[in-house]
C-alpha cells in the first residue's frame, strides 16, 4: 500500500547560536500514521518537533539550514505564513498548559481565533465534537464552564488534545504528552491516539520505548543529534540494524 | 554644649572614659580568657574574642542606660528650675528663649547678656549647679562601670557560656532594630493622629470632608462665630484625582505597551537596551520633572492652547500638571507590567501561539488576561504614586482649590496645600497649620489603603502561578 | 474563515503601537535631558567687562575703599560720563562681585606699578544680554536701559567683554545676586544630610533584615513586620518630613533647616528600601553555604556574620547606593523640615543650617531674575551627574562582584 508522504525533512541542521542541536536529518512521516521519536535525553527529539510547526522561531538565537515540506510545500519558504501553517498542525506539550478560561472557552479558543463557524451553535458542536473525540466529554459534559484548571493531569492533557482538534489540523505533533501523568492516564490517552491516527497524522515524542512500542506504526532513534535509524516499529524493536539502536532498545545507554 | 568655663568634668571626658573602660574590659577579658585556654587541661567553651566581647558589652550597658537616664532627669529639673527665674513671662515659647540663652551663655556660645532682671542670677545658678552635677555624675558612672567591670571580669571562666550570652544579646539587638520599622510607623499614625485631632477641634470633621470651600487663609479666630466655611477640602481632593488621573492617561498607556512590547516581541538586545533608559525616567529627582514643566511643558501647552483656540488655558491647569506627573510616572507603569506579564508561564505562550495565534492575538486573549491581576495592582501603585507626589505639582499646579473637572482649569492638590501651610511663617497651633496635618492623615491613609489592596491583588494572583 | 490578512494587518498594528510606546518614552526623556543640558550649559560662564585699572606703584592700598577706587577707574576710562544718572548706569552693568574681585585685587598688589586691562564681573542682566538669552530690542534688552545700553556697546566695540568661566557656580553658596549665587553651600548641605542618612540607615537596615530573614520565627509577628515595611517603602516622602517635623523638630527640639534633621528624616525614609533589598539579597545566598558552615560546628550567628553577610554584601550594598540616590534627589521632606530657608553661609557641621542640593533647585527655579534659570539648570546638571555616578557605582558593583553560583 502506497503510504502518502506528508511531512519531509531534508538535510536539516538546527543550531543554537554556536551550538549545533540537529546534524544532517533525513526524514519521512507519512499520513495517517502514528510516528515515533525515541532517544535520550536531550538528543534533540523536541527540537526536531518544533522545526515542524516553527515554533523554534520564537527562540533568537536558533537557526537552520535544509529543507522541511509539507504536502511537498516547503514551509520555511517566505510565502509560507507561520500563523497559518501552525493552524494546519496541533501542538500537544510535556506539561498540560490549559488556559486559565473556563472549559469551553479552551476549546473554542482556536475556532474563535480563525472564525471558523459562523452561528453559536456551531461553534457548540465543535467544541463537544472535539472534547468527544479527546475522549473527555462525557466526563466534563456538565461543567464546561468551569475553569480548565479544574481538572486533574491526565483530563488537562486530553482538554489540550480536544483544544488541538478544534481546528481541524492535519498534523498533531505530541512531546512527551504523558511525561508528567500518572499510569491510567496514561493509558487512556494512548487509547485517543490509537484512534485518532485514524484521521490525523501524529508525530510523537517520547521517552519510553514501551509506549513507542505500543502506539506508534514507526520508529525513528536519535542519538544526540542524529538520526541513526527509521523504520517500522516493530522491525526496530526487533532487530534493530544500527548497533547504537540496539544499545538502546536493550538498556545498555540511556 | 558645655563651656570651656568647666574645667574640671566634662561629658566628653565621662564619654571617653566609659570608652576606655569598655575597651579595657574587652582587652583585659580576652586576655584572661586566652591565657584560660592555654591551660591544657582545660576545655574552655568560648572563644576569647566572645569572653572579651561579653565583658565590654556588660561593661557598658548599665553606664549608657544611667548615662541617657541621668542627662534626661538633669535637663528636666534644669528646666523647670530655671523656668522659675522666668516666670513672669507668659508666653512659654519666650520663656524657652530666655532658657537656651541662660544655657549658651553659660556654655560659651556666642551670646550676648539678656535683657531680664533675672538673667544673670540664673547664670550663676546654672553654672555652679551645672558643675556640681557634672562632676557627681562623673564620679558616679566611672565609679559604677569600674564595678561591673571588675565584676564582668571575675565571670571569665572555662564553662562560662560568654559566646551563648554575646550571640543572644546581638540577636535582641537586631530583633529591636526589626521591631523599629514597627516604631515607624506608629511614629507616623500617632504623629499625624495627634496633630489631626487638634485640628478638628476647630473644624468639624463633616466640613473638612465634604465642605466645598477650601481657603485656609483666614484662621480661626475666637471671636468668629460659624464662620469656619474655609477649611472644606473637597476642592483639594478633586484636585488631587483629576491630576492623578491625567497622570494615568499618559503612564498607562505608554507604560502598559511599553511593557508588552519590551515583554513579548522584542529581542533580548533591544530589551536589555531599552529597559534600563526607560528606568533612567524613574531615577530623575522629581523636582527636575517640575522645573522641566515650568519651562518646557508649560509653554508647549500654551501654544497648543493657542493654535488650538482654547480658551482660559491656565498656566497652573491640571493638563501641564498631570501630563509631566505621568513623564515620571511611565517606568512605574511599565516595570510592574513587564514583571506581570513575564511571570505568565511560557508554556501557555506557547500553547497559543502552536495554535495559530498571532502574537498581538495570544498577549490580547490569553497573557494579559492571565496576568490581570498584576497589571491592575501595578496601575493601582502607580495611580497611588502618582497621589503623594509633591514637587512636580508644587512646581507645575497652583494653590487655586478649584472644584472642577476641566483640565484647562487650574487646582491644587493635597501636597500642594500641605506645602504651602507649613513653609510659611506660621504660628504651630492655628488652624492653619494643623490643616495640613489633616491633610497629611487622609494622604497617608488613602495610599495606604491604596498599596494594601494592590499587594493584595497582586499576591492572590501570584499564587495562581505557585 | 477570519481573514489571515485582517489578523496580519492587526498584528502589525499592535507591534507598532509597542514600538511607538517605547520611543515615545525614550523620545521624552531624551526631550528633558537635551533641554537641561542645553539651558544649563551657559551658566559655566559669565561675562566679564575689561576695566582699564590704574595704580601707581608703590601706592597705599590699605586705606583705599575698593568701591570708590573701582568707579574711580571707570570714571578715567569714560570721562564723559558726568551727570550722576550717567555715572551711576556706567556702575551699574558690573556686579556687585565686581567689587570683591577689585578688593582681591589689592589684597594681592605687590607694590608695582598697575596699568592694564583686568576683568571684572558684570551685572545678570548684562550677562543673559550677551548670552543672548534676552533678546534685543532697539535700544534696550530686558531690564537693561537704553542708557546702560550705550555703554555696553563702547565696551563691546572696544572688545572687552569676555565670558570666563564661572567660579561662582561651584565655589560658592547662595547669594540674592544671580551672578555670585551657587551650590557649593547646598552641596556641603546635601552631603552631611546623605552621611547621616546613611549612618542611620545602613546598620538598622541590615539587622532588621537579617534578623527577618535568617533569625525569626515566621509567626504573625514577623508578618506584621514584614507587612509593615512594605508600606512604608510606599509611603508619600512628604509624610516622612511632617513625621520629622513632628517629632525631631518639635519633640526632640533639634535645630531647625539643619542637616542632622534632614538626615534622619532621610535615614527613616530610606531605611525601608535597604530592609527590602538586603533581604533579597540575603535570601539569594544558597543554602549550601550555610549548611556547610553550620556543618564545620559554627553557630548561626557566626555563619551569618563570617559567610551570609559577606556573600549578600554586593547585594545589599547596591541597594543601598540606590536607596541613597533617590534620596539624594527628595526635596518634599526637606521643606517640611525647614531646609528651605535663604542660607548664605556653607555649614561647617551637621548642626548648622543648611540647604540641600534639589532644594537650592527649588528655590532657584522659584526666583523671578532670568538669569537664574539657567543656573537652575547647571544645578540640576550637577544633582544628575551625582546620580548617575552613583548608579554606575551600584551597577558596576553589582556586576563585578556577582559571584556566579
């Protein structure tokens, strides 16, 4: 089955100032699929995240060179609008960061932002569309107006998910999304994205190699900086071919 | 102030001598304490320094108190005493004068002979009393130091806690200079307190608050019956707000997207540029913002005022006033903004921003939303900064107690008054004077209340982020 | 869909609205200063008119009344001037200095003989005249006569009025004459008032702070305090010189207008901001210095005073230097205190009368003589540069003494 070529990077190297952060990336994220990024600590998964939706242009100091495309566009071409591009992508963080509004009003966020209904109800059925696919409706139904603060770890990260989805993006980029939640959460949110590679593509940073195991179609292992092997989950988890993947799949660095 | 003319005891020569003694007893201690530890079968607590510390400390305390208490006891008898060679005077303010003069004579000040009949015997009596007293006090304080001293000395011992004692006796000292700042402060309330209560035994304390009628220059006489319609301060407080107030209008704004400029969109370069020149205007003494209005605002005010047909464009008005009060007002405005706005969390940033977001977008829907409670205390410091201000509108604004809201009109604000009642020449007790001091109390209250409820709201909302 | 374009356009906008913020902030500032500087400048000079004096050598000075003997040589040198009317506008565009300068004149006169031009110093009047302050109209220049005027101009033509530098301004005190008014007595004022400021600050300052910070029990009583100077750093500083005027003055009967009140009333003023900042400065040092201290067998006391204080000591000093420089610059308490008044002599201690720097600001801006104007100027010139001397002290300090943990 031919799988569809959505995001592409080329001869990407990502600097710091005079600190080189990513040295030479070739990789291919193909729709539809959950794709992981496993690694250690600081090799430069997060950063190769954020060249996909251009949020290392907030930090001064970071510059690159080489290509990322998008459905065959290049993105960091000047034609190319960051705002508009990051409507295309949703953002998922290490921590839950809702806003300090009511939960409703999170949801919404996005969709007020980009007009994108144009009667109240619609807006209404975007928001419990969205909390329903995050799995979270149900349990929220009858306090959407309560403060997004409110709700424990894990109901906080899959509002961020529901607040993502509100914009109909194409791409959702997750860093370490159940880092900081506790096992139950963590499987739940697991679950969402099992569901979720459905209709969207997924790029997922994590740390733990079972959960890359479990979730993810592909693999990529970095190393800091570089990116020593790509392809299908259960093929790298299984025979490795890079002798530094295989040192980390067994444990032997970390 | 002791004269040349008392040769034998003088308060410098009890001074030194206490000093001496104190250093004696610092020496001698950590000599006899050293001279302790070099004994080997002797463990001795403290260090030498702690035991000769101790000594001089024990020294000393007893004789500084009898000092302090002695000169206190002696200037109060002094002074009823001699208030007797002068008690045909009625007035007790002359009658003080004829005191010190008694005083600086004796003491060798330049001073000429006084023209009473009394003076000279008072002379006489104050300077053999004097002398009598001086070399008693003398005697007795050396005398009693050199006791303690002795005895200071005779505690010096291995399993004497000397450093337990020095380390307890600084930490009272410093817990005494905490509660100081408590002192201050009571200072302040009972001191304004006592002189307002003055005040409105001749001023009704409805008239003072809501009188419309504000000219103190007629001070109230016995004879005038009702007619204290001159001291109602409501033109004073308006004054007050409407200049504060146009003050608020330029810092705010200016501040405020200064601070979101600086905070938000600006590389770290310009922002380390800018900030510190932007805090350079905090730093400018006040009375330079007032000179600055007289000659520079002032008469830009007045040819816009010109150019643009405005009538009755005061020299004094609240505009001139206000505008230059919010110059200095500007980095207040723009510090305690910039540190509430950077204090949102860069994750929420960042979550808006991942989201599409312009960055005018996030800062107006999400930052300044989630920082609001510290930009409205931040307002509400600098509106209460802006409320005791004083030189900019001495200079700038005029005693006119205008009830208006007309910023081309001229008023006056509660420093203005303030200033102008008390640099006079005025007798203390009038009412005049003691108006000011009312004035005072509701200034002091009011930016009290003011910074209360700021760091209040600026506290709950810091919490929200801990 | 909201259009990208509108939220760009929107964006731009409110990022200008920003920069124009801080320009404008910049843009006043640079305004103020550029104004000061620019009034201020010409009062390091003054006009002098070069008089042809005479004195044969050998001559008795001593019985000679400089004043008499200074108009005698300007009657030589214009003899037509013969009506007293006349006579007395010839003496009138010198200053009153004049006639001190020709008295140390002959104080120095060694016997030789004197014939030359010597320079003395001219009236305010004529000084903003050839400044070109006050402009010229026809025959007269603000208060200056037609008849004054013609014998400024055959001094002119004869190409003897010069601007020197101005003695006065730094060297001497306040005088009525604009020309011979300066700061020196106002500096000497400010000086003992900011030393008795410090001294009654600085020590109080640190051991309440450190007391607060390192020895108290965090109980509702430490709250109080700590609450309590929180205020008072925020209290109006004119409510410190009726607290002054209250209690040093009318309580403790200290002399009035002298710098020991001022002082304390500085002292009490400031006393608040070295509190606040010596407490974060303490704060700031790790915890792992002290635990090692306390680990090594010293007490509390002995790591506060041998390890805390000295590594909070940068800290707490810039603090300090800041509280001391804004109070430098505070006027308001000092009028409550009666250091406003008219002193001509420099106060030789504490004790004595005395005015202060910003005050002298004051009550020169307040004269009604135009010449006063600009020195109002150079003397806020000189308050500034105190200012930011002292700030680059406390920045310097803070830099270079940071040690990085």
């Amino acid at each position: 089955m031919k799988q569809e070529l959505k995001i592409s990077a080329k001869n990407l190297n990502v600097f710091y100032g005079k600190k080189q952060a990513l040295f030479d990336i070739n990789l291919n994220i193909y729709a539809n699929e959950v794709t992981s990024l496993i690694g250690p600590s600081g090799c430069g998964k997060s950063t190769l995240i954020k060249c996909f939706n251009r949020m290392n242009d907030l930090i001064d100091i970071c510059k690159y060179s080489g290509q990322i495309m998008i459905d065959g566009q290049d993105i960091n071409d000047p034609s190319t609008d960051p705002v508009s591009l990051r409507t295309r992508i949703g953002m998922v963080f290490q921590k839950p960061n809702p806003f300090p509004k009511s939960l409703y009003d999170n949801v919404a966020y996005g969709p007020r932002l980009h007009g994108m209904f144009s009667t109240k109800e619609d807006l209404d059925e975007i928001v419990v569309s969205s909390l329903q696919k995050a799995g979270l409706f149900n349990e929220v139904k009858d306090r959407l107006f309560e403060p997004g603060t409110g709700l424990s770890g894990g109901q906080q990260q899959r509002l961020c998910i529901a607040r993502a989805l509100a914009v109909n993006p194409e791409i959702i980029l997750m860093d370490e999304p159940c880092s900081a939640l506790d096992p139950i959460a963590t499987a739940k949110i697991e679950e969402l994205i099992e569901e979720l590679k459905e209709k969207y593509t997924i790029v997922i940073v994590t740390h733990s190699m079972q959960q890359a195991a479990r979730v993810s179609n592909r693999t990529a292992y970095m190393h800091m900086g570089e990116l020593i092997e790509t392809g299908l989950t259960k093929n790298i988890f299984s025979n490795p071919e890079h002798a530094k993947t295989q040192d980390y799949i067994t444990g032997r660095i970390g | 102030m002791i004269s040349h003319k008392i040769a034998t005891m003088n308060i410098e020569f009890i001074i030194l001598s206490l000093i001496g003694l104190t250093a004696y007893s610092f020496f001698i201690g950590r000599k006899k304490a050293l001279a302790l530890s070099s004994l080997k079968h002797v463990t001795v607590h403290s260090q030498p320094y702690y035991h000769g510390m101790h000594s001089a400390l024990i020294t000393i305390f007893p004789a500084f108190i009898l000092l302090i208490l002695w000169s206190w006891i002696e200037s109060s008898i002094f002074s009823t005493n001699l208030r007797e060679y002068f008690k045909d005077i009625t007035d007790p303010a002359l009658a003080d004068f004829y005191i010190s003069g008694v005083i600086n004579f004796v003491g060798g000040v330049d001073q000429k002979i006084m023209n009473h009949v009394n003076f000279m015997s008072a002379v006489n009596y104050y300077e053999s009393t004097m002398q009598m007293n001086l070399v008693l006090k003398g005697i007795v304080i050396i005398l009693l130091t050199l006791m303690v001293s002795r005895y200071s000395l005779k505690l010096i011992a291995a399993d004497f806690k000397a450093r337990d004692l020095v380390e307890t006796i600084v930490i009272r000292i410093m817990k005494y200079a905490s509660i100081f700042a408590i002192v201050i402060t009571i200072g302040i309330v009972l001191s304004l307190l006592f002189e307002t209560m003055r005040f409105f035994e001749s001023v009704a304390v409805t008239e003072f608050l809501f009188g419309t009628h504000w000219s103190p220059q007629m001070s109230i006489r016995e004879d005038q019956v009702g007619s204290s319609g001159s001291f109602g301060a409501v033109p004073v407080f308006t004054g007050t707000l409407l200049i504060s107030f146009i003050a608020m209008l330029v810092a705010g704004p200016i501040g405020l997207f200064s601070a979101i400029y600086l905070s938000q969109y600006a590389s770290t370069r310009i922002r380390s540029l800018a900030k510190p020149i932007i805090e350079v205007l905090a730093g400018i003494p006040t009375v330079v913002y007032g000179f600055f209005a007289v000659i520079t605002v002032g008469p830009f005010f007045r040819e816009m005022g010109i150019f643009f047909d405005i009538d009755n464009f005061s020299s004094e008005s609240a505009l001139i006033a206000g505008s230059v009060l919010g110059i200095m007002i500007i980095p207040f405005v723009a510090s305690l903004t910039d540190d509430a706005l950077s204090a949102v969390p860069q994750s929420l940033k960042e979550g808006s921003l991942a989201m599409g977001a312009t960055l005018s977008e996030t800062t107006n829907k999400v930052i300044i939303p989630a920082s609001f409670h510290g930009i409205a205390g931040s307002f509400l410091l600098a509106f209460s900064r802006a409320i005791g201000e004083t030189m900019i509108v001495v200079m700038a604004a005029g005693f006119a107690a205008n009830l208006t809201a007309n910023p081309f009109n001229a008023v006056t604000t509660v420093t203005v008054q303030i200033v102008g009642l008390l640099t006079g020449d005025q007798e203390f007790n009038s009412a005049k004077t003691l108006s000011a001091f009312a004035l005072a109390f509701v200034l002091f209250f009011l930016t009290l209340i003011l910074n209360i409820i700021s760091l209040t709201i600026v506290n709950r909302y810091r919490e929200q982020y801990e | 869909m909201n259009s990208i374009i509108k939220r760009n356009q929107s964006e731009k906008r409110f990022k200008f609205y920003g920069i124009m913020a801080v320009a404008t902030a910049i843009f006043l500032l640079m305004i103020l200063l550029f104004k000061i500087f620019s009034t201020g400048i010409t009062a390091f000079n003054q006009t002098y008119i070069g008089v042809n004096i005479q004195i044969e050598a050998n001559s008795d000075v001593s019985n000679l009344d400089p004043r008499k003997e200074f108009k005698r040589n300007l009657r030589v040198m214009f003899p037509d001037a013969k009506t007293r009317k006349e006579k007395k506008n010839l003496y009138s565009i010198f200053s009153n200095g004049a006639y001190y300068e020709f008295q140390e004149m002959l104080d120095n006169y060694d016997g030789k003989k004197i014939d030359g031009y010597y320079y003395f110093l001219a009236s305010d009047d004529v000084d903003m005249y050839v400044k070109g302050t006050v402009k010229r109209k026809g025959n007269s220049a603000g208060r200056i006569q037609p008849s004054q005027m013609t014998y400024i101009d055959m001094f002119k033509n004869m190409n003897l009025i010069e601007l020197k530098y101005n003695k006065y301004l730094l060297g001497s005190s306040d005088s009525r004459d604009p020309e011979l008014a300066g700061i020196l007595g106002a500096i000497y004022g400010s000086f003992y008032a900011i030393l008795i400021a410090f001294i009654t600050s600085f020590p109080l300052g640190i051991l309440t702070a450190v007391y607060l910070e390192k020895l108290a029990s965090k109980n509702r009583f430490s709250d109080l305090i700590e609450t309590n100077i929180n205020n008072l750093a925020a209290v109006p500083s004119i409510v410190f010189g009726l607290l002054g005027l209250a209690i040093f003055l009318n309580f403790f009967d200290l002399p009035r207008s002298a710098s020991l009140v001022g002082g304390l009333t500085l002292g009490l003023m400031t006393l608040p901001t070295i509190v606040i900042a010596s407490r974060s400065a303490i704060k700031s040092v790790p915890p792992s210095i002290e635990e090692a201290s306390i680990g090594l067998g010293s007490s509390k006391i002995q790591t506060i005073f041998n390890f805390t204080l000295p590594l909070a000591m940068p800290g707490i000093l810039t603090g300090t230097i800041i509280g001391m420089a804004r109070a430098i610059g505070e006027t308001a308490p000092l009028l409550m205190i009666g250091m406003v008044a008219f002193i001509v002599d420099i106060p030789s201690s504490p004790m004595d009368a005395a005015t202060a720097l910003p005050v002298q600001i004051f009550l020169w801006q307040d004269s009604p003589e135009r010449a006063f104007v600009e020195r109002t100027s150079a003397a806020i010139m000189v308050l500034l540069l105190f200012l930011f001397v002292l700030n680059i002290t406390a920045v310097y300090l803070r830099k270079k003494l940071e040690k990085k943990w």
